[in-house]
C-alpha cells in the first residue's frame, strides 16, 4: 500500500512535464489513468524502436483511450470526473475549457476535485496562449545565458529537460499540498505551474544575485559562483570535480595534494583571494593532479574529507556502487525503470508496472466509473473510446 493509496487521479496530459507529474503520483501509490486519444499520444511513436520517451515517465498508469474531442467522448470523461479526486492537465489555457473540461465546470459537479494545470507560461499574462517546450523555458528563464564555457557567446542548455522535470514535481507538490487543504476545508482547488517559472524558481543564485547586487550572471562553466576550487579539474585520465567552499576544506584539499606549502601560496592563502586568481590556482592544481589517475585522486580525497566525485557517463552512474545501494533502479515485467528518488520508509515507493498500452483498460474503468457494457461498446462503436489493439505478429 502507497502513501496515496486510494486516491483517483485522471491524467489528462501529453508529452513530458504533466506525464511526469501524474507518474510521481502514480509511484507513491495513487490509482492513475492515463487518457489519451484513440490513435495514442505522440511520445508513443516508433513503436518498432527499443525506447520510446512515453513509457519513461508512464509507468504505473492504466490507460483508456477517449476522443475528448467528440461530444460522447468530452462527456465520458467529465462522468470519470465526478469520481476522481485529482485531475492533471498540461494543454495551454483555455483548451479545455472549450470541451466543457476545465476547472470551473469539472468543480460544479465535483466541489472536491482538485485540478491541476501545467502550461508553458501559466493561466494569465500576455504569454498566457503561447505553446511552450522545455528548451524555451530555459531560454527565457535566462538559464541558457549562464550556462556554458565562460568567454563562450554560444547559449547553453542542461542536459535534461529540467523544466518540464521541474514544473511536473511543482505540481505534484501542489497537488499535495491542496489535498491537504481539502482534509481541513472539505473543497478542492485549482492548482497551477508553468514551464517558465519552474525554470526561474531553480535560479536561486543567479536570481538573488541580480535581485540583490543587480549583477547579471554569466557564464562560469564548472565554476562556483562564491569558491575556488569548485569547478572540473582534469587528472591524468580524465576529470573530476571538487567541492572546497571554506577554509577548512581548503587545508584539507592541499594536505590531499601533498603540497601544504600550497594552503599559504600567496594569492591562494583565502577564499577570496582564491576566487579573484582562480586561473591561476587551476592551472597550479591541474599541473599536480596530472601526475595520477581520477581513482586514485578520489581515495585521497575521500580520506581527508574532501567533497569529490569523478566525471561518469551514464553508464558508469548506473555502475556505481552508490547509485545500486539506493536502489534507484527498479524492474518489472523484464524492463527497468528509474524509481521516483523519494525514500517512505513506512510505504515505500513502488514501480508496480510498466507503461500501458492505448485503450488497455478502457472497458475495465469505465466499467469501474457505472458505464454498462452496452455503453462501454457503444462509444468503442462509435469512435469515442477505444480500446487496446492487438498486435499482428509477423510470420
């Protein structure tokens, strides 16, 4: 049993931020159906392909499909509403609404309902109709401005899609938050996030740098903002980070190195001063740290308490014995999965299936949510849901 054992989520969304919002839902024990068209949502394209995007952030979901569309389709889906407790969207504003779908309506039938919208630039303002897509986010976030080699003119992006990440954990936390407003007031609510301002709330430094000093970030690299030497470093096979944020780890670092005269080396002596000469003291440091490997360096570090950790690809993330002792990976039905890193100890987080296939439990919900099966047949007969269809194998 999940923490959210019991509760009724629709998931009404597409793409990544609103999916990936529903399936943390979905992870800590929420009952969530994915609704999508007949033809199934894009991300489930290339299906002859190892990888699709859609079963990374659809698991633990069942699925129906639904034309919401058609007027017999719009109405079956408001009629799931009535039951649900919770209700994902990711559409830009007003799309909805226009189906007799969106919150004001959806809440006159179900006053407890909370309602959870994700859009690229949020439900008002003069960007409020704007489509808008991770890399845009970041874009305009400003985080595209900082992001990079410094001296570099080329904007950079992370190498996640950290805005829709972002704003689908922002809306999970929303959802929770109005679920417990609901158990005091007895009413839900809408709850609401946008791409843009998830990407803005992650730049905290940068942000209350401008707010208070009206310095702009630039780019920096590897670099710390406020340490020296934070940043990459290249060893004799490669590189690794450090972390020295004070002077205490600073002794530490130069003991590690096995040049103390380096800890008093004028121009490094402080934390200030260090940061003003930092080319200078990475050039100095890089020279000795050629001299061995990343691993070796690692064992050194780690014995003098020096925060460090070695550039990994993915695959060697994955292979670290850390990562495996966390038990980030989970597997079910023969696949593996990232697990939701959020530890209840009481009611552990779960991936207890893979992603569903379109229309897959399309009669077994509706027949959960009253419909007949005269009913259920009729809108499959008529195009408004759809269920799963069987794949032809290839003699």
């Amino acid at each position: 049993m999940g923490a959210l054992s019991g509760l009724k989520v629709l998931d009404c969304t597409h793409v990544t931020a609103g999916a990936y919002c529903s399936m943390v839902l979905a992870d800590l024990g929420a009952d969530v159906v994915k609704i999508e068209p007949p033809v199934g949502e894009t991300t489930r394209r290339h299906r002859g392909a190892a990888f699709r995007a859609f079963d990374f952030v659809n698991r633990n979901k069942r699925a129906i499909a639904l034309d919401r569309t058609t007027e017999a389709g719009a109405a079956t889906l408001s009629k799931l509403a009535e039951t649900a407790d919770v209700f994902v969207e990711n559409y830009r504003p007003g799309s909805l609404d226009r189906m007799g779908l969106g919150f004001a309506h959806l809440a006159k039938m179900n006053p407890r309902l909370i309602y959870c919208s994700i859009s690229g630039f949020g439900l008002d303002g003069p960007y409020r109709d704007r489509g808008g897509f991770d890399l845009i986010a970041q874009v305009m976030s400003g985080i595209m401005s900082f992001t990079g080699e410094e001296g570099s003119e080329v904007p950079g992006a992370a190498g996640v899609p950290l805005s829709d990440l972002n704003a689908g954990v922002f809306g999970a936390l929303g959802v929770l938050a109005a679920l417990q407003s609901r158990h005091v007031t007895g009413k839900g609510q809408h709850v609401e996030t946008s791409l843009l301002e998830s990407a803005l709330a992650y730049t905290i430094w940068e942000s209350g740098l401008f707010l208070t000093t009206g310095e702009v970030a630039h780019r920096r690299g590897t670099r710390h903002r406020l340490a020296a030497p934070y940043e990459a470093l290249e060893t004799a096979d490669g590189y690794m980070v450090v972390g020295v944020n004070n002077q205490r780890l600073w002794l530490r670092f130069c003991e590690a190195l096995v040049e103390p005269g380096l800890a008093s080396q004028e121009g490094f002596e402080r934390p200030n001063r260090r940061v003003r000469n930092r080319d200078a003291l990475k050039a100095r440091i890089e020279a000795i740290l050629s001299h061995d490997t990343t691993v070796n360096w690692m064992v050194k570090l780690e014995a003098q308490g020096v925060p460090a950790g070695p550039l990994n690809t993915i695959a060697q993330a994955w292979d670290d014995p850390q990562v495996k002792a966390r038990g980030l990976l989970a597997q079910v039905a023969g696949r593996r999965f990232v697990r939701t890193p959020i530890k209840l100890h009481g009611t552990p987080v779960e991936v207890r299936t893979g992603p569903a296939e379109v229309g897959q439990h399309t009669r077994e919900v509706l027949a959960e949510a009253g419909f007949s099966s005269t009913d259920i047949e009729a809108l499959i007969a008529q195009g408004a849901a759809a269920v799963e269809r069987k794949q032809e194998v290839s003699p």
